[in-house]
C-alpha cells in the first residue's frame, strides 16, 4: 500500500476483467478509485474486493455510449474524492467478424463507445488533470490492429487504432501541462477473451502458441501492477506510447 497515496482515478468498466484488475491494483497502491460500469451489482463486486484489501472505492452507474454518464460520472468521482489524477479508459464494445457480417450498428457502436468516448473522458477530465498540476490518462488499443491476417478483426482494428491516433494526440497537446497519455495493448484472461476462447478454441490455441511468455496475463498482477508502475515518477518521462502488456506477442514498432 501507499506507492500512489493520495492519487485518484477513475475507471471505466471497473466491475470485471481488466478494468477491476487495474481497480484493485491502483486501490492497494494508495489509490481512491471512482468505479464505473453499466451493472450495479458487479460494480458492488469490485468496491467490495477493495474494501476488504483496506482500499477506497466509490462506485458510479456509467454507459460510456453516454456523454451526460460520462460527465455525470466525472463530476461524481470530483465530488466526492476532490479531484482526479488518473483516467483508465477500458470499457468498450468491440466489433468482432468479417466485413460482410459487421453491421453499421455495431460498427458505430464501437467508435462511440471506443474512440469517441475516450475521446468525451479525456475532455472532461482534462481540467480536472490540469488543475492539479498533471495526471497519466490510459487508453487502451489491441494487438488486432497489426494482424498479420487481418481477416475477421478489420472493424476491431479500425476502432482500436483511431484510439491509438488520440493517444498520441493528447500526448503532444497536453504534454506541457504534465498530463501523459498512454496507450496499453493487453492480454489477459477477462471475460472477453474468454469468450474467445470458448467460441474459437483451435484458434485460440494457435494464437497463444505466438506469445512467448506462454501464458494469458493476469488483470491485477499483470496489467493493473503495470498501471501501477507508469503512474508513478520513475517513468514520469514516458507520453504518447503504445505499450503491450502481452508476454511479447505483438510488435509494435
């Protein structure tokens, strides 16, 4: 406890999967955390995991389809911890088949909770960061979007890579108000990716053969300690990257 103390967040689809790792892991460092998401009772879930790790947690209905959700729930975390120095944008809806089979519903669904919603939480807590004297943001992309076969994930990669644009575009325009803005690419066993899994076994199977790490990672010890890390001064130095927390899969460069 206490690498963070003092710090406050805000994370979006905080009632499962990554979004309570990353909830949990910044709570033990110190954090008090703003949990958002769209079900109470998983939100309950995860403010009850950190209660009883002797962290602070506070949760908030959010549909990040929402703008007024969005304000409402910054406004919220504001109201009631005094500020915000750390944004965690996770909660997404994904697009996932070929071309022909991706609907526009569910293409403009993920730009408007991807990208577009991002896009609304970063500006609402900009000023919020700003006041404050800085801030990390974390946005979150995917491996999807430099696929060596990019068959089936064209309308994912799409909207995790026009994330990855704002990522480096927040970077160079609120650099010098020492708000940095990162982008995290993960692997970990979140209800999504088991999905995946269950629904696509051979390919999944063949997909983990490529990570060689050899394993999935956890949400808390590997992905939230890892937010944990780059929020803090040792790597004050690092904006506007795209990160991979995945055992080496991917690359990025």
């Amino acid at each position: 406890m206490g690498k963070l103390e003092g710090r406050i967040a805000i994370v979006t689809g905080a009632g499962q999967g990554v979004g309570q790792g990353i909830a949990l892991a910044l709570a033990k460092a110190g954090v008090a955390v703003a949990v958002t998401g769209r079900t109470a009772a998983k939100l309950d879930t995860t403010c009850g995991l950190i209660a009883r790790a002797g962290g602070q947690a506070l949760a908030i209905s959010c549909n990040v389809n929402s703008a007024d959700d969005i304000r409402r729930a910054v406004e919220g975390t504001v109201g009631a911890f005094g500020g915000i120095d750390i944004v965690v944008n996770n909660a997404q809806e994904v697009p996932l088949g070929p071309l022909l089979a991706v609907t526009d519903d569910a293409f403009e669904r993920g730009f408007s909770s991807g990208p577009l919603a991002s896009f609304r939480m970063m500006k609402a807590c900009y000023p919020h960061l700003k006041a404050r004297g800085g801030g990390t943001i974390f946005n979150f992309a995917s491996s999807a979007g430099i696929r060596w076969d990019m068959s089936n994930y064209g309308a994912y990669a799409a909207v995790k890579q026009a994330i990855r644009a704002l990522t480096r575009a927040a970077a160079a325009e609120w650099g010098p108000d020492g708000i940095r803005v990162l982008t995290i690419a993960p692997h970990a066993l979140s209800p999504g990716l088991k999905g995946w899994i269950d629904a696509r076994p051979e390919e999944a199977a063949a997909f983990f053969k490529t990570i060689p790490l050899r394993r999935i990672g956890d949400c808390e010890t590997d992905i939230g300690h890892a937010i944990v890390a780059l929020c803090g001064t040792d790597l004050g130095y690092l904006t506007g990257a795209t990160i991979p927390l995945d055992g080496g899969q991917a690359n990025f460069d």
